[in-house]
C-alpha cells in the first residue's frame, strides 16, 4: 500500500498531498485585489514552488482545473497561461466560472502532477 506524504498542513488542508507517483496540491490564489493577470502569476508562481517542494515541476502536470470568477477574464488569464506552460508539455486542463472563497480572488489553480 503507498504512503501519503502530506505537506504544509494545517486543521484544514494540505498544501501538498503526495500518493505514489502522484502528486496533488491545493487550489491557489493569487494577490487578493490585483488583476487577474498578477494573479495567475503569483498561482504559477506558487505552483512551481510547490512542485519543487514535492520533487516535480510544470514539465510534469497531468491536469489542471482553473476556477475564474467571471469568465470575462479568460483571456487574460490565458496570456499569463499560455506563456507559463513549457511548449510540447500542456496538461489536460479545464476552466470554469465559480464564485471564489473572497470577492477579491478572481482566479484559482488547482494542479495535479506526476513526480520527477
């Protein structure tokens, strides 16, 4: 039976979750009040240090689900995206409209990778 290694956690979450090879982390946010473009950078930014952490990194992303809160941004988001992710290593991915944990947040990356 595979052990699961649970990082940065506190009463509610785990910041990283490891499974085998499979390595899961929680949703992030970016600077609560910035644009949605500062705020996918500070989520990829985040992201990339999270994978580090857990021994991966963006080459490695399996799947990706992005929670905008208006779906008016998704242009926005996807220029920050799409200049993040490394050429020949998109992930499946999917993105949709939901209210977010504060008014403030307007764009959440959830991600789930394979270790190194």
């Amino acid at each position: 039976m595979s052990e699961i290694i649970r990082s940065r956690t506190s009463q509610r979450m785990s910041q990283i979750v490891v499974h085998g090879d499979t390595i899961y982390l929680a949703g992030q946010v970016g600077t609560a009040g910035a644009s949605v473009a500062q705020q996918t950078r500070d989520c990829l930014d985040k992201i990339d240090a999270l994978l580090a952490e857990a021994g991966s990194d963006k080459t490695r992303i399996l799947q990706t689900v992005i929670w905008l809160a208006d779906m008016k941004d998704f242009a926005e988001m996807n220029a920050v995206w799409d200049a993040w992710v490394p050429e020949g290593h998109a992930p499946a991915r999917a993105c949709g409209e939901a209210k977010l944990a504060r008014e403030d947040f307007l764009v959440e990356l959830i991600v789930t990778a394979a270790k190194a």
